[in-house]
C-alpha cells in the first residue's frame, strides 16, 4: 500500500521546504466551496494536496498563484468522488510521479470516469500509514458518496524539539458528526471544517428543488452553520490554534450568518485561537504552524 522508499527516503532528500524552525506544517487552502476544494499542505519532505477538486488548468493556475508547480507535488489525498473533490484527478495521469490516495471505493468510482490510469495507492478507512514525513489518518463520515473520509494529518512527536508534534483535522461534506469524528478533532491543533449552509438560506432558495434540500441538510448531506457550531462546541480545547470554516454555500449561506453563529464559540476560545472564514469559491493565505 505505502511505498516504503518514499516513507523513509526524504530525509536529506535536500529539497527542503525551508520552513523555520519548529513550523512544522504549512497549510493553504487554494478553493473551498461546491466549484472546487484543494488545498496544499507542505511539510519538509512532503508537498502534498488534500482533494483536487477543479479542472487540470484551473488547478495549475492555483498552485503556480501558491509559488509551486504540479510537477513538485508529490501525492494527493481524496475525500470522496464527488467533481468539487476530485475533478483534477484525469489530469494526474500527465503526472505519475504523483501518487494518488484514496480508498478503494472512492478510486474506482473516480477511475470508472477517468481516463488512463493514475498511480493510485489505496488505504483502508480507518486505517493510518505513513506517507513520508507525515502520518495519515483516514476515518469515515456520513456522506451521500461511495465511501467518503475525513482525514489527520500528522508530523513530528511531542517530545522532538526540532520537530514537535503538528496536526491538522480536515472535514468536509458530512452530514452529522459521529463520536469518531469528535476524536480527531480533539486531537488536532489545526480545524478544517465545513461549515456550510445557513437553514434559513437554504428554506427561502428558490433555485434548488425541495429533493436537493432534503439531501443538503440531510443525515448524508452537509453541516449546517448551526452543526458545524455545536460540533466545535463539543470538541474545542485548548491546544486549537487555529480553527478554518469552509465549503460554505454560495447561494445558502454568507460570512455574515456563520459569523454570527460562531461569535460564542471564538470569544469563548478567546485569542489563542484564530477563526477563519472561507468565502465559497475563494482559499487563505499559507498558514505555518
Ligand atoms: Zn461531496
Ligand atoms: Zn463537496
């Protein structure tokens, strides 16, 4: 399953990423929301991407705005199947070298679509592995999708003072939060999660059929603001550095609604913790930890 080479051959690979001193992870969103999510997630051996869920132009453009080029990333880690998450992957194929991971029901149903081949290596849910410097953690979660994960990613170990223990929670497209899910994000110290409907919003859209509702807000579906809340609210502690609220509904939700419903939880965190809001369709700056 794991390329034993990769998972140790990195260091004095000389490629450093020249991240400072005990900054461990660098993480940017390039696009968050139902056009596409991807994000670049960097350690000193592993420049990796979380989904790649826009057109093979569209995510060049992304990662050569982030300062790298898709020839540099070294795997891509998929959460589910659905075109926001996974419609770069054809694109791969131009690109071997990149190592595509994914659970076996999530690569068959982005393969059944795709074209050639891509380097998949598959994991099973609920499983963790290395991929180079980083330690991987896929978990399931309630989506309408073939097998749709969460994942953890982790670098480094407490007790190392050049590299200290680095972890990163990503949650998207879930439409409740099993106990499973409350675990990862307790043990995290960087939050991405959706947050992304206002119920309000999603009532009054003319736009969407009342089936389409009813699977958005759904048991399978997405996390309303109010869910996305009430699971932070449950899991927050205080190690949470930063806490990244994504995929959030253009037409069915605004910053404004999802400000307002995380106002408690943030002045209840106070400042050890930063919120940040993703607008639909747009990303963050690099963030280093
Ligand atoms: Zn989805
Ligand atoms: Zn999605």
């Amino acid at each position: 399953m794991v390329n034993e080479r990769s998972v140790f051959g990195w260091r004095g690979s000389g490629r450093g990423l020249g991240l400072p001193p005990h900054m461990a992870m660098r993480l940017q969103i390039l696009g968050s929301g139902s056009a596409g999510n991807c994000a670049l997630l960097q350690t000193e051996g592993a420049r990796v991407l979380i989904d790649a869920g826009f057109s093979w132009r569209k995510l060049n453009e992304l990662l050569r705005a982030a300062g790298t080029r898709m020839e540099e990333i070294d795997a891509v880690f998929l959460t589910h199947e659905h075109g926001d998450h996974a419609a770069g992957v054809d694109g791969f194929k131009k690109h071997p070298r990149a190592e595509i991971y994914a659970n076996a029901s999530t690569a068959r149903a982005v393969q059944a679509k795709a074209g050639r081949e891509a380097t998949w290596r598959i994991f099973e849910t609920g499983t963790t592995f290395r991929f180079r410097d980083l330690e991987v953690t896929s978990f399931s979660v309630p989506h309408d999708a073939q097998e749709p994960v969460g994942f953890r990613f982790a670098h480094g170990h407490a007790d190392d003072l050049f590299a200290p223990r680095r972890s990163l929670a990503w949650l998207t497209d879930l439409g409740h939060a099993p106990g499973h899910v409350h675990r990862h994000l307790r043990e995290s110290d960087v939050v991405v999660v959706e947050s992304n409907h206002c119920p309000k919003l999603l009532e009054a859209d003319h736009r969407r059929p009342w089936s389409t509702k009813q699977r958005i807000s759904g048991r399978h579906g997405h996390l309303s603001n109010s869910a996305a809340c009430e699971l932070l609210e449950a899991t927050a502690h205080a190690g949470w550095r930063r806490v990244f609220l994504t995929h959030l509904s253009r037409d069915c939700n605004s910053l404004a609604a999802v400000e307002q419903s995380f106002a408690p939880l943030r002045a209840r965190l106070g400042t050890a913790c930063a919120f940040e809001v993703v607008a639909p369709g747009g990303g963050t700056a690099a963030w280093e930890w």
